[in-house]
C-alpha cells in the first residue's frame, strides 16, 4: 500500500534503531493513501475490472490512469475483440479513451459494458516516492508538536503550520493531480 518503503523513510531520517518501525510503517501507510486521495490517482499498477454505462458513441473514458492496457471488453456481456489495425472492427485505446472501430459503438445502457484493464505505474516515479517519504518524516517529527501552533523558549520562536501537504511535496504531485476523481 505505502508509496515509499520504511528503510527509505528511515535513510531520510537518520533512524537506524527499530523502535519507531511500526509508527513509521503507519505514517507511510497513511501518508500514501492522503497522497493517492489528493492526487485522484492509484499510483501502484493493479488490474481492475470496471463496469461503465454505454453512452451511444464509440468511445468511454477510463477513469484509472496511467492506463497501462485494456485485457477485454464485453458489451452486454458479448465479447468485444481488439481491433487488430486501422481499418478493422474492434476496440483500441487512445490515452485514457477506449475507443472502438468499424461502426461499432457502445449501446445505451447502465452498466452495460465490462472493461478489464490494468492502470497505475509499475514502478512508482522517484518524486512521488521522496514526496511520500518527505511528508511521512514531516508527520513523525511534527508529534511533538501536535496541538501547537506557535511557541517561545528563551527568545526563539518556533511556528508551526497545519498544511495537508508542504509546498515542496504539493508541488510535485501537482503534475500528477489526475482532473477526473476516483
């Protein structure tokens, strides 16, 4: 589940004992799923099977991205081929479009047809893994902290601030911040 692993959380902290593991391993937890729920987007590749109201026309949207591959596609549970060139009949995908060809189209309907695909990234890109590991190392060094918004100690101010994310880790997952939610 987590976007980064414990041991690059701990190489960024300087942690080398094993008493915080565990509440570290929760806060990447945690930190990934805020990630993921920010940015719209599931970044680990999984295979999904998603069902989609036919509109009429000869293309749907898939929501998931990055869109890896379309494994088959059903309309009303007919099995729908993949279109093996320009000119025959079947289906294709364009971007996060899942189109078909010769004349075909996807009927009215509710539900009506079943698309299997993967999506995600196989390998997590390196900024949203620092992101990740970036935010999960400000949350557990933000505990002592917790309740506090300003403090004074022998002339020293300190502030500190409730932001979701950083500026530093937002960003970043601005280029990845899909326009469609989950």
């Amino acid at each position: 589940m987590a976007l980064a692993t414990l041991a690059q959380l701990k190489e960024y902290l300087g942690v080398t004992e094993t008493t915080d593991d565990a509440l570290l391993s929760r806060l990447l937890d945690v930190c990934s799923a805020s990630i993921e729920k920010w940015c719209s987007v599931r970044f680990k590749a999984a295979d999904y099977t998603d069902a989609f109201d036919g509109n009429g026309r000869a293309a749907i949207f898939i929501s998931q991205e990055p869109l890896i591959s379309v494994s088959a596609v059903a309309i009303a549970g007919v099995p729908v081929q993949a279109s093996a060139s320009i000119t025959s009949a079947g289906f294709y995908v364009a971007d996060r479009v899942l189109r078909l060809r010769g004349g075909l189209v996807f009927p009215l309907g509710e539900k009506n047809v079943e698309v299997e695909f993967r999506a995600g990234y196989e390998t997590i890109p390196a900024d949203v893994v620092q992101a990740c590991v970036k935010l999960a190392a400000l949350r557990y060094k933000e505990r002592d902290r917790l309740g506090t918004a300003s403090r004074s100690i022998g002339g020293e101010s300190m502030s500190a601030t409730n932001d979701d994310f950083p500026e530093s880790v937002e960003r970043v997952l601005n280029d990845y911040k899909s326009v469609v939610p989950l």
